[in-house]
C-alpha cells in the first residue's frame, strides 16, 4: 500500500507494513488507548512502521497534538496482543488502536500534553460517530490485557475524555478505612466481586479465592477508575465505584 486517504480528517499519513484483514467480517466497536512506553515520539513511530517489529496501530499521537494514520482503520492493526474483554479474544479485529506518545513508567512517566489529549479527544469523538462506538468499549490496554499492560496509566485523564463525551465513568468513591478483601481472602465477597468485575468486561475467573489474578485485575480496573490509589486491593471505594459503573451501564440500556 502506497498510501491512503486518512479515515480522520488533518491526519498524516504513514503507512505501516503491519497490518491485515479483520477477521471473519468484524467490524470496529472498540477503541484501546496505549502509551508508546519509549523515549520519543520519532522512536515510537519508527517502531510502529519497522515490518521487523510485528507492531503497529492505526493512530499516533504526538506530545504537540500531530495525529499520524499509519493503518486504514477499515482493516487490522497489530496493538493490543494478547488481551480479551466480554469474552472477546482477538481484541485487534473488532478494534482501534490509538498510541499515545509518551515514556511510560519504565522512563518518567510523565503527565500527557493538554493539546496532545485534546487531539486525542477529537480522534476518538470522530471514531466514536463513524464506528457507533460505545462509551464502556473506550479502554486502556491495561483494561483488555490486566498485568500485562499498565498503559496507559493512572496519570492519564479519563475524566478529561469524560467530559468531552467519550468513555465511561463515573466519579469514584471515596477511600476510606474499613473492610477490604485482598490476595489470599476468599468466599462469597471474593466470588461477588470477580462476577462484577467480569460482568464489566474484565477477564476474571469466578472462583471465590482470591489470587494473584484477581489481584491483578483489580490494580487494572482501579488505574482507570480509581486511579487515586492503585494497590491491587478490594476496598470499600473499589467496590462501591465498580457498583455504581455497573449500575450506570444498567440505566443506559434501559
């Protein structure tokens, strides 16, 4: 593929090698948010077109707003890896992967430019309407591959995408002492919260122990909706604002 007409209007263009058809027809509801984890922006789109790299999304986003198409959003990008969310297992064909510049916590995660998340927001709101993307289908790769994938991250601003129509949310509940349930704790309450949690989306066994898994998925579930404290531990804000997105998600269908 010589090149293409960008799929987001004021997009450049550079064709990554690394893509594919979308499988057995599927079509994107789903958009990941990543952070390209390296050390700059020229870095992350060198990798993203390198064929030898086996990597690619269909959008970067540079720390100044620049928005590069690398893959038709029609057809597959190579982002999400290994990862499922409501039982789907093959994330990359029934998705949009968008890469965020930024170093990641291996090199100073840093906070995310105000013009590179309105850029980010104006992407998705565009994907959103021409995809009919739902707002509980807009993630980060930590929520479809927990353990992973931490990106990308607590510091970046859900509630700032939020606001602006994109995603789902809800205010989280206040931390506060009291009971909590943590690896090596089991029964009923264990069991109540991994159905929540798989109820949301997130890939969790429903065995009433709970592992290192469960721990796992709970760090991921708070980095997006409690990112305040990010422990791996089931208090009662955890619980409460797991319920209340819940909750949301019942009353918007209805």
């Amino acid at each position: 593929m010589s090149g293409f007409a960008p799929d987001h209007p004021g997009a450049e263009v550079r064709v990554s090698p690394n893509f594919g058809p979308r499988r057995d027809g599927q079509r994107p509801d789903m958009i990941i948010l990543h952070y390209t984890g390296m050390a700059s922006g020229h870095a992350a789109e060198e990798r993203l077109c390198d064929p030898e790299s086996e990597v690619s999304s269909h959008y970067l986003v540079h720390e100044d707003g620049r928005i590069v198409q690398m893959v038709r959003e029609s057809d597959r990008a190579w982002h999400a890896g290994k990862s499922s969310w409501r039982g789907v297992n093959d994330i990359n064909s029934c998705s949009v992967g968008i890469e965020i510049v930024n170093p990641g916590h291996e090199l100073g995660y840093a906070p995310f430019p105000e013009r590179q998340i309105e850029a980010v927001i104006a992407l998705c709101r565009g994907i959103v309407a021409r995809h009919r993307v739902p707002p509980v289908q807009v993630l980060a790769h930590s929520d479809v591959a927990p353990g992973r994938k931490v990106d990308p991250g607590e510091k970046f601003p859900w509630q700032s995408l939020f606001e602006a129509g994109v995603g789902h949310l809800v205010e989280p509940s206040p931390i506060s002492s009291g009971p909590c349930l943590g690896e090596g704790d089991s029964g009923p309450d264990v069991e109540k919260l991994q159905s929540m949690l798989a109820l949301y989306g997130y890939g969790v066994e429903i065995t009433g122990a709970y592992d290192a898994q469960t721990r796992i998925v709970v760090e991921a579930f708070q980095r997006h909706f409690r990112p305040r404290l990010v422990d791996g531990i089931a208090d009662g804000s955890t619980f409460r604002t797991l319920e209340r997105l819940l909750a949301s998600v019942a009353q918007d269908l209805e």
